[in-house]
C-alpha cells in the first residue's frame, strides 16, 4: 500500500515472515515515455492508430489525466487516431482460499494500426 520513508512496505494483508515481497512503481514519466516509444514506429501520414489504454495507466497521470492523450495527439498529428482509456485488463486469479476474485492486471496500452 505504501513505503515509508526507512523504506519499509505497508501491506494491506498478512504477509508471512519467509515471504518475497517485490515491488514495482509506475509514474507519469513511465506512462508518457512508454506511450511515445512505443507509438512512433507507427506514426506516419497514412493509416490510422488505435490506442486503447489501462485505467492503471490513466490513475497514473493524477490531475494530468489527460497527458497520456496528449501525447498520442503529438505523436500522431499528421494521421487519424483514436484513443480510449478502457476500464482495465481485469481477470480472475485465485485468491488466499483458492477461490478466483477479479483483480486489475497490468499497465497496459494496446496499439494497432489500420493501414
């Protein structure tokens, strides 16, 4: 749920003492580099892109929710694009008593382009 300044992790379940616990960080930088990295190989005159991104990565950006948007618009000026933040990769993974619960997956952002 957090770390604390020592650099501890405050976990919001119980976390048994010979656990691993692995910890990953996505920001607004991850979210925009990733988005024009991956988007300008397929930027071009001709075609068109469609962009369909996690809700993870839109709680990404906080109160520049619409960055990620932006910068699809930047990068793809000179064609037809669409852009959508989807409601999020969610699937079932069993959960402590083995029972499958829905849990949002990853940070996701899916392109295609039509040519």
């Amino acid at each position: 749920m957090a770390l604390t300044p020592e650099g501890y992790a405050v976990c919001g379940g119980g976390v048994n003492k010979d656990m691993t616990l692995a910890v990953g960080r996505v920001d607004m930088d991850d979210v925009l580099s990733t988005t024009e990295a991956l988007l300008k190989p397929l930027a071009g005159k001709e075609g068109v892109i469609l962009s369909y991104s996690c809700i993870a990565r839109y709680l990404a950006l906080g109160t520049k929710y619409t960055a990620e948007a932006d910068k699809v618009i930047e990068v793809c000026k000179d064609m037809q694009y669409l852009y959508v933040c989807a409601g999020g990769e969610i699937c079932p993974l069993p959960d402590e008593n083995g029972k499958l619960k829905n849990y949002y997956h990853n940070y996701t952002n899916v392109f295609c382009k039509l040519s």
